[in-house]
C-alpha cells in the first residue's frame, strides 16, 4: 500500500472561528469544521490570541504564537484531537 504526500489541495488558506468551532478552509474550497472541545489552548485563549495566528509549512499548518500550539491539515482531515481532547459527542 502506497501513501500519498500532502495535496496542495489539502493546504489551509483561512481559519475562522465560531463560539465553540475552530473551521479551516483548504485551497480547494472545502472547510474542516472541529469542535474547540478537541483543543483545549485553543478554547481557553481569548479572541485576540486565536485570532493571532500564522500559516505554516506552506499552508500545511496553523501555528499560534500567543498559545504555543501547531495544528496540521492532515490532522484537522485525520480528526485528530490534542491530548486532553474532549470528544464533544463527535467522532
């Protein structure tokens, strides 16, 4: 079985927030919305230090400086949660 390298398809152009959703948008149009259950740093940041963040690996991940936290596209895709994660019902 043969795995694929990251898409430039699959590269995050945008990330919004919502009350308790982080989304990403990835180049192809598609958006990855997560409960912020899934990351805690993120949920317990206020507005100004989510809404302070930087694209990294060209686009195949999110990096907040004010919070120390990376998440990558494939693992927004993957559904994978941070340690310390809540399921929030989901997945």
């Amino acid at each position: 079985m043969t795995t694929s390298k990251s898409d430039e398809k699959d590269s995050i152009v945008r990330v919004r927030f919502a009350t308790d959703r982080l989304s990403a948008e990835l180049a192809d149009g598609r958006v990855i919305s997560v409960p912020l259950a899934w990351f805690p740093r993120l949920l317990n940041a206020s507005a100004a230090e989510r809404n302070n963040w930087q694209l990294s690996a060209a686009g195949f991940g999110v990096h907040w400086p004010d919070l120390d936290e990376d998440l990558s596209a494939e693992g927004l895709l993957r559904g994978a949660r941070a340690p310390g994660g809540k399921s929030s019902g989901v997945g």
